[in-house]
C-alpha cells in the first residue's frame, strides 16, 4: 500500500527511492515465499538480477578495480570546500540554508557537529527539517547562511543584528569544472523571526 502511494505521488512531484522503504523488508520476504513455486526460467531471470545488482555495487564501490571513472567523484568534491567554509566561519553556533538538499551535505561534511536549520524559501517543499525542533531556540547566538544563490533572502537582515559576508568558495571536479558556488554570510545575534512556510510536500 505504501509503495502505490508513492507511485501516485510521483505523479505530480519528486519522490526519493528510500521514502517507501518501510515497506522494502516486508516485500522481500512475501516475494522470497514464491520463489520455491518459480518455473527454471523464473528463477534464472531473479539470479541473473541478483548476479547484476551484486556486480553494479562492486563496481559503484570499487571502481577503480574495475577500470572504471569513479561513479561518485563529483559529490566527493564537495568535502573540501565545505571544510574551508567551516575554517572561514570561526565559531559558529548553528547553520541556516534554504535548501534542503545544500543542507544535508552541509551536515555531513561541516568540521564539527552543528545543527543545521532549513529556512527563508517559500518555494520549496516541507521536509524532516520542519519536523525537527525550530531555529528559534537559537536566539541570541550566532550562525552562518550558505547558500549556492548570490541572492540572501530578505528575512535574513530582520532574523540577525549584522551579517558579513565571507570571500565565495568553489566545489570544482577533479578536471577543473565549477560544480557549484557557496555564497557564506556569518551572522550574529539572531532574532527569531517568522520564516515563510512551504506551500506543498
């Protein structure tokens, strides 16, 4: 039931392959139980499947022993410039970006563990981060807003005292290509304010 209301819901906006995964663990094991009924051909077909999901990951994990470019390199090279932001920024007490996706790698790579807040675009769907608890048990302290958008959105200057902004960082391949842009403001004081909420999910 809970796949099909993903399907649906593919339908009309993104879905991500691990939201319906609740329901991967209880799939495999009504599917194992008809393996045994499986026709020689049936069965041939599930390993050949199995043989090649094996392989795929082998070669996703260990490309280099197969001879091939590396599957993952670009999100790898966002790492570096993620550390520098977080030598630039000196002692920050949490992180604020308006895109969800921006602040998943800004949790994984940032130096040190920091909370990591979601705000200031309208334009983007509810996640996790406004479930989790809000921005406003940070006030009086100070943070830093990256973004990969020049543009600050304009609740910045009411949610904090003053903010600098910070010399831009660059995420490049290991070819040279410019991946991405950060633009880093640090802020101090912050006043919580009331962010504009997302319309959709």
């Amino acid at each position: 039931m809970l796949d099909w209301f993903f399907v649906v819901k593919a339908l009309s906006a993104k879905v991500q392959l691990n939201w319906s995964a609740p329901s991967y663990i209880g799939l495999l094991i009504l599917f194992a139980g008809h393996i045994p009924a499986f026709s020689r051909v049936k069965r041939r077909v599930l390993y050949f499947g199995m043989g090649v999901g094996a392989a795929l990951t082998a070669v996703a994990y260990f490309p280099s022993t197969f001879g091939v470019p590396e599957p993952f390199k670009n999100a790898k090279s966002w790492r570096q410039p993620i550390e520098k932001i977080g030598i630039q920024a000196g002692h920050a007490d949490f992180i604020l970006t308006s895109s969800y996706d921006l602040a998943a790698e800004l949790a994984y790579y940032w130096p040190r563990r920091i909370p990591v807040y979601v705000a200031g675009n309208a334009g983007r769907r509810y996640n996790q981060h406004d479930l989790w608890p809000s921005i406003d048990r940070e006030a009086g302290r100070n943070g830093v807003y990256i973004n990969t958008n020049p543009s600050l959105p304009a609740e910045l200057a009411q949610a904090f005292e003053r903010c600098s902004p910070l010399p831009l960082v660059e995420a490049r391949s290991a070819d040279g290509r410019v991946l991405r842009t950060f633009y880093t403001s640090v802020c101090s004081g912050y006043r919580p304010i009331a962010w504009p909420k997302p319309s959709s999910y």
